[in-house]
C-alpha cells in the first residue's frame, strides 16, 4: 500500500469522514445501532453519549464489581482456562466460540446467531451476518480484527420474527444490546463476548499488515500474543513473530480511532460469557462466565474441553512507572540489541496468566483515560465509567507525578 492511516491519533473527527457515519456520535465505533430501527435511542443506548455500565451491572448481577480483579476483569460466577480437544479446522483458536454458537443452533435455543464473515474475495474484509445454519456458523470462522456494524440485522431480526437470538460481539456491541435490551422484543438474548481493544477500518488494518509482515498477502491470522510479540500465521502453516518493542510505533500513530481509544471495556465485560486468551498460558483459551446463563453456554462446551486451572506469574506493577512516563512522551526506539534483551526480559520474566492480563488492562485503561483527558476532557464525567478510576488507583502519585493532576481531579460532570 502507498498510502498511510485513514485518520490519527491527533484527529478529533474519529473515525472516518464517510457519509454513513453523518449524525452519529462524535466518538463512534461503528456498531450499527443507528442502521437499525434503534437509531431514534441512540442518545439513551451509545456508550459514547453516555457510559451506562454501572447501570446495566446492577440490572445484570444485582450489584457493582467488588474490590480486585472484578475491577479489571468485570464480575464473573466462574473463570477457567480451556480449549478444545478436537480443533475447528482454520479456527483462530481451538474453535470454541464457532462449536459454541453453532450447538446453540443445533439444539434449537436460538434461531439465528450475529456474527461477522468475511466479504468474499477478501480474507479480512468484515461483513455482518445473521447466520440460521452451523454451516453458515463455521463459514465465519477465523476473526476479523476491523469494524463490523453488526447490530444493522437487527431490523432483519425484527422481520424475519426471530425471538431467540445469539450475538457474537464486541464490547460496543454488547453495551448497546444491554442497554436497549428491552426494545428488542426478544424471549431470549444470549451474548458471547470477545475481547476487544484497538479496532481498526479495513484499510488500516491492511496498511498494519502491510507494515509489519514480511509477507502481508499470505497471513491467515494473527494475535498479540501473551509472550509480548505478534504472531502471524501464514497459509504454509509457518508462524511470524514480531517482538512488541520492534514494532515501528511512528507508522502507525494513526491507525487506532479515538472511539477505541475512548473505550474501557476490553474484557467485555456485560456479556453472558467472554471467550478470549489474555489470562492464559500460550496455546490455551480464557473463559469467563459472567452470568447464569454464561455458566449454561459454558456447559454445553464442557464434554468437548481441556480445562486447567488459573494460574498467575511475575509482577505487573514493576514495569508501570515507566509505561505512564511513556504515555507522556514516547521514548525513541531502542538499538536493535536493547530491543532484543528488551523482548527477552518481557518473555521470561514479565507478567504472565492473570498477571498479564491484569497488565493489558490496566494499561490499556491508563491509556485510554489519558487519551479522553487530553482530546475530550468535557465527556469524562459521562464515558469514563466507575471502575477506572479503582483500577488506576495505585498509580495516582505516579500519574499525577508525570500529568500534573491524579486521575479523575477536575473531571466535568457534564449533565446531559
């Protein structure tokens, strides 16, 4: 590609400037909710009007989460580490969401599931599906690491009279179901999470790979993996690796979209069960069941799973000091043998298990705090929502050391 990001990090307009995305929120993930008959709840559904997670959880669970890693993670009845015996061929895992939605088909308590496919012609290029077959299921197999405007079927949903629904979604996606729960007309609503940080468009993601691999066109999937590095597996079957610390950061300063960044629910945390990777050992799936009917979704995949128990490694708090200074001013690229003791360092005695991915979140939340301070400090008040500022709490003399003022001091109350 000759071409760079499609918008930057600086850009306030967010997204894109295509007309689909006219009369939307400023901050915008592209959902879908405002191409389905919710648009006129817009105001009262969109995270990014106003951030309602504190509302659905005691609606959800009956109260808010308790003091530690329900902070970070969200309230959950019960968490594992797992994967399938048997592998989905051409799964990005072991196939567990995929064997998943598709035995919900299977034993009839859904009728349709939402999921995202891929545009034919394209390996990466998303595409909204309402899927009423496991056959339609596993042809979207593999993840899609772009914008899909999924919730748009639901007006198909409507039409089509379908009263048992499974959604495969983002976290913008299940905080809008949740909040609009009641408009949808449904008998039952299963919603299975996937983590989600740092989104991108197609083009941008193209422009990633272009960037970053030695050979874009033939990879088939890729992950941040827990072992600091990228990996990147092509259609021979090898894996790429790229170290976190080699990535050249000055090239992608435009790739991630502001609504991403104004985001502060990578596990997913509304969602019946999550299904991601980041608590996990290398190879191996972490499974939170957050309600009820999460626990039911994960018995039905019990008899086909390998399960070990949780486990956690290293101190996550050792490397923050440093990562909030970056934050502020981003240091320049190391020589290529510091980079390698760097990502050595990382590999064998950084955070691993629950301990990474304490790690991610919590720096995922320092810097998406800073990005809402710094671009749009009048909506703080209304996205940033309660369990931030809990999460960050042991850093504040260290921000405040390096921003001026502790998280959450000066915040606007803005009423709305």
């Amino acid at each position: 590609m000759d071409q760079g990001p499609s918008k930057g990090l600086h850009d306030v307009s967010l997204m894109s400037h295509d007309r689909r995305l006219q009369g939307r929120p400023r901050l915008c993930s592209d959902c879908g909710l405002c191409d389905s008959f919710l648009r006129p709840q817009m105001a009262e559904t969109c995270l990014f009007v106003r951030n309602r997670a504190d509302e659905i959880e005691q609606r959800l669970h009956g109260r808010l989460r308790n003091p530690g890693d329900e902070m970070r993670f969200g309230i959950y009845r019960e968490q594992c580490i797992a994967r399938m015996r048997r592998p989905v061929a051409e799964a990005q895992w072991s196939g567990m969401i995929t064997t998943l939605a598709s035995r919900l088909l299977e034993r009839g308590e859904v009728e349709a599931v939402i999921l995202t496919g891929t545009n034919p012609g394209t390996r990466f290029q998303p595409v909204p599906v309402l899927a009423r077959t496991t056959a339609e299921v596993r042809a979207c197999v593999g993840n899609k690491p772009s914008f899909s405007p999924n919730l748009s079927l639901l007006d198909q949903v409507r039409a089509a009279g379908i009263r048992r629904l499974a959604v495969v979604g983002t976290s913008c996606q299940v905080q809008m179901l949740r909040q609009a729960q009641t408009q949808l007309g449904l008998e039952r609503l299963d919603l299975i999470g996937i983590p989600c940080s740092d989104n991108v468009t197609h083009e941008d993601q193209q422009f990633f790979l272009a960037t970053i691999s030695r050979s874009p066109a033939t990879v088939v999937h890729y992950e941040f993996m827990q072992d600091f590095s990228l990996w990147l597996r092509h259609e021979d079957g090898h894996i790429e690796r790229v170290n976190y610390i080699d990535f050249p950061m000055d090239q992608f300063q435009g790739i991630f979209p502001s609504a991403c960044l104004s985001c502060f629910d990578y596990p997913n945390a509304l969602c019946d069960i999550t299904i991601g990777y980041m608590g996990a050992p290398l190879g191996w799936q972490w499974v939170l069941a957050r309600t009820a009917r999460g626990v039911e979704l994960l018995d039905l995949l019990r008899p086909d799973l390998e399960v070990q128990p949780v486990s956690a490694a290293g101190d996550r708090t050792r490397g923050m000091p440093r990562y909030i200074q970056m934050l502020a001013k981003r240091p320049a690229k190391p020589p290529k043998l510091i980079r390698q003791l760097i990502a050595f360092l990382q590999r064998h005695r950084g955070p691993r298990g629950l301990e990474f991915a304490r790690a991610i979140i919590e720096m995922k939340l320092l810097r998406n705090y800073t990005h809402v301070r710094e671009k749009f400090p009048q909506l703080e008040g209304r996205i940033v929502p309660y369990h931030v500022y809990q999460s960050i709490e042991p850093y504040t003399q260290e921000y405040a050391a390096v921003f001026g003022r502790a998280p959450g001091e000066g915040a606007i109350a803005e009423q709305v």
